[in-house]
C-alpha cells in the first residue's frame, strides 16, 4: 500500500489545473502544492473505516479527530482501528516528505482510499483539516446530510510558513466560559492556527484563580465591562481549556498584562497600590490609568507567585507578560519592572512573551515581542530583531479582529481604522516591517479584544472572515498568497461555516458561494 500511495504522486500541476468547482481549489488556508488527479475520485461510503498506523497514539487520536468531524453529517460509523490497508481514510506516520517537516503533512486521494502521511500528530491533524475542506460543505452538519460524500482525486503536499499561527481572545473585558473559549478552539483550529493566545487580566477583570491571592478573582473577577456578572477561570477549568486546545495541537499562551491594565488586581489587593487604598472595580473601557507599584517590594511576591502558580499548569513554553499602554507608569519605573518581572518568568522555565513596548527595555534574545502598531516604521523592533529576539505581527490596523469592518458595523472599535476582509489579507508578514528582515519573524497572530463583545455570536461575526485572512498569512508560502485567489477561497468557507452555525460576515468584498 506505500509503494502505490508513493507511485500516485504524479507531476505537479497547480491547483487551478483542477475543475473549476473543485474544492482542491479553495483550501484555506492555501497548501504549499496542490495536485489534481481527474478521474480519481474518492467516494466515502457508509462501511468505510478509518485506519490509523498501527501502535501510534497520535495517529488514533488524529483518527478520533476525523471521525468525531465526519460521523455526526454522514451518519456512518466509520470505526477507528490500527491497520495499514483498507476502503477508507488511512493516518499514517511513515513515509511523508521530509519537507513535510513538525508540523506538515502529505494527502493523497486515490479511488480506494484517501492516504494522509505527516511524520507528527500535529501533521496529520493539519491533513485532516484539509481533509474537511475536500468533502463537501454539508459535512461540516451536526445533523444527518445526504450524500455523496465525495472527495477529488488528487495531492497535497503542505506545510507552513511561519512557527507562530495566532489568535488571542480577550477573557477580560467580557468573561468567556470553557464551553465559548472551546467552541472558538474549534474554529481556529480548521485553519491550523497553533497558538492561542489568553488575555486573562486586566482593568475589567482578573479571568484565572490564584490560590495564594485568592480575591483576585473572587472581587477581581466578579465585573467585566458593563458591569456584567464576569467570571473566571478555576487551574481546574483552565487546564480543561488547555488540554482541549493541545488535542487540536493548539498551545495556550496566558497573558497576564502588567504593570498597565491591573485595576483588577488593584482593587482585589489594597497592599498593591502605592497609596494602600484599593480603587473601586471598573467597568469603563478607557485604559492606561493603571499600574501596579513599582517601589515596594510585595509587587514582585505577587509577580513571582502568579507566575509560578500559571506556569505550573501551563505546558507551553511561553508566558505573556502584556507591559502594553503602561501610561500610568514612568520610563525609569517601566525598565526598573521588567528588569525585576523578566527573570521572574525565566526562574519557573518559561520564556517571556509581551507585548511590543517591552523590548525597549533590552530583554533577552529569547524573548518575543508582538507588535501591536500600525506603523510599519518601528525603530525599537528593528533594533530587538538586531539583538535576537524574534517579532510576531498583529499589526492593528491589519490583524486585529475587534475593528470594525466598515463605519455600520455594529460591533468593534475603530482607533486603528476600519478592517475589511481585504485589508486583512493584502500584506506581506515578511516584509511588513522595514528593515526587519523574515528571518526575525516568528509568525502572525489575530487579536480579538472584548470590550464590545459578550457571546460566541460575536465572537464569530468579528473573527470570520478575518481569522482565515491571517491564518493563511502564517502557513501559506508567500508564491501562494494574493488577493484574488484568496477571495474565491474564501468564498468556499462561506457555506461551510452556515453548515456549522458560524455567524460569520458575509463581506460585499467576497463572491460567497
Ligand atoms: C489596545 S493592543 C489595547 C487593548 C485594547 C485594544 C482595543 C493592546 C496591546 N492594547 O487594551 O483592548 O487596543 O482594540
């Protein structure tokens, strides 16, 4: 079976060599090769199996993953089990490209069976995902559909571009639940996003317990904006979310932003302040009028104990410390914080993450900013990307999922201007910053900040399309990008995600199916 599954490959034809309805066409985000096989078709039908390589763990769970998307719209059974050869969907750990690299994979439709090979778990779930993409959009149900269930016959070779695929949400300004934060889980995940990034303190609210100062968020996590009932997070909870996100190969990356946005922690805490009087909670969305109390000493117990108490329950490597719009805190006091807070997060074996304003203050090469500016001129980070440390893009005006689409949209800001799907999508992360060259550029992420936000439903409607615009800047290759392909794929989403119940945007700028 691995003789033929390599004897299929065929010449490599670009994608629009297929038929025009295709879907080999439209997958978003857009693979690396693509290579249509006319009369090949892979017809899934109700005795199919799905056969995972024999004793690897990460190949069933990939299995389990598929079957779990595919069983509730065909309604077939589609059992799990280890085998190598057989009518269905076989996962399979040996014999991928090593181009495929960590986090790649390789799919390959004949008419008996569709082969996806990856040398990671991580790589076969991407293959799934594409998988998704090539059936048709009805699959995407949580109800019974009809069939065919066909797939085109066909390869696909992919991998990404970039380490960093992001999205952050916003828990603070308005509380999430798991069940919310797991549904947004999902939908990244389908467009490879790896990293989800938690925004879990700020002024309106501390979103994460932490045992050893516990009125964090039994006050601190009591509001959101508006003055809304909040809520947080137990470590219980919080690992549930983790441990969902890493079984779609998603890495949670907390936030706990400081000196700025600590209202929450203020008012929790009166020892915290400089004065000793703890200000009242807030429910406003200004910001910059925080700051924790750079002069005495129990700032830095209080650090050194969050940190610790996250990083334990925290498997991935990176911890973010935000230090964005410390407007309440001087110069000399912001160096003087993060000189003391950055090897804090080294002592509990983690590497600190922030978000850009931080490199001023010359942390160490490992560290990595995100840059949130709108400006493609940006001195401090072409000097931080000189001295080692590597840059991820959520430039505002392009990558931040809370503006507003155009001036009627109902929800959303507008600080960094208006966001439609094309400004979005139309930059190039490689060479976005001047004189920062992409070697430094560890990948992309898409912010979703909450101050206007307080269901899944808008969650959504602000997140898609957008989070499929710059997922594909993080994991297609440069050669595949560009605006008019990208709008026909995205096009294709479109009844994917009214098949799903995704509240999406359906932008004038796309000719949605
Ligand atoms: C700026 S971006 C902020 C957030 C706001 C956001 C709203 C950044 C690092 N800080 O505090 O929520 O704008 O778009």
């Amino acid at each position: 079976a691995l003789l033929l599954v390599g004897g299929v490959a065929g010449t490599a034809v670009p994608a629009h060599a297929a038929a025009p309805e295709s879907p080999l066409r439209t997958i978003v985000p857009a693979p690396v090769q693509v290579t249509p096989r006319p009369g090949a078709d892979f017809a899934l039908e109700p005795d199919a199996k799905i056969l995972t390589q024999p004793g690897s763990a990460e190949a069933r769970k990939a299995g389990e993953h598929l079957a779990g998307v595919l069983r509730p719209s065909t309604g077939y059974r589609l059992p799990v089990t280890p085998g190598l050869v057989g009518k269905g969907v076989v996962l399979l750990l040996v014999g991928a490209d090593h181009r495929v690299g960590a986090e790649g994979y390789q799919l390959d439709v004949t008419r008996k069976a569709v082969f996806i090979r990856a040398r990671t778990g991580a790589g076969l779930f991407a293959g799934v995902q594409t998988l998704r993409q090539l059936l048709p959009a009805r699959v995407e149900a949580r109800t019974p559909q009809p069939g065919p269930w066909t797939v085109p016959g066909g390869s696909v070779l992919d991998y990404p571009r970039f380490a960093h695929r992001g999205a952050m949400l916003d828990v603070s300004r308005h509380f999430f639940s798991v069940d919310e934060v797991k549904r947004y889980v999902d939908q990244i995940a389908a467009y490879k996003v790896n990293r989800l990034h938690l925004h879990l303190s700020d002024d309106q609210g501390w979103r994460i317990e932490i045992k050893s100062w516990p009125r964090l968020t039994t006050h601190g996590g009591s509001t959101e904006v508006g003055g809304g009932p909040g809520g947080f997070y137990t470590q219980e909870q919080y690992k549930e979310i983790v441990a969902y996100a890493q079984s779609r190969h998603i890495t949670v990356i907390p936030e706990i932003d400081m000196p700025g946005h600590t209202n929450a922690a203020l008012s929790s805490y009166a020892e915290l302040n400089c004065d000793g009087v703890a200000p009242p909670l807030y429910t406003g969305i200004e910001v910059g009028f925080s700051s924790l109390c750079i002069d005495k000493e129990i700032t830095y117990e209080f650090v050194d104990d969050v940190i610790g108490e996250l990083a334990a329950i925290t498997p991935g490597r990176y911890i973010h410390i935000g230090g964005d719009e410390a407007h309440a805190t001087t110069d000399p006091d912001y160096q003087t914080f993060m000189d003391r807070v950055l090897p804090i997060v080294a002592k509990h074996g983690k590497v600190a993450t922030g978000w850009h304003e931080f490199v001023k203050t010359g942390p160490d090469p490992s560290a990595v900013a995100q840059f949130w500016g709108t400006s493609p001129e940006a001195p401090t980070l072409v000097e931080a990307a000189a001295r080692g440390n590597r840059i991820v893009l959520s430039p505002a005006n392009r990558a931040y999922l809370d503006m507003k689409y155009h001036k009627d949209t109902p929800l959303g800001l507008s600080w960094a201007g208006y966001v439609e799907v094309r400004d979005a999508y139309d930059w190039n992360p490689g060479s976005y910053l001047r004189g920062v060259p992409e070697s430094a550029i560890h990948g992309v992420e898409a912010p979703l900040w909450s101050e206007t936000l307080s269901e899944s439903a808008h969650i959504e409607y602000m997140a898609f399309p957008r989070l499929a615009a710059i997922a594909e800047l993080g994991w297609s290759p440069s050669a595949a990008l560009g605006w008019d392909g990208f709008r026909e794929r995205l096009a294709a989403q479109g009844p994917r995600w009214r098949a799903a119940g995704v509240n999406f945007y359906a932008s004038s700028q796309v000719p949605w199916q």
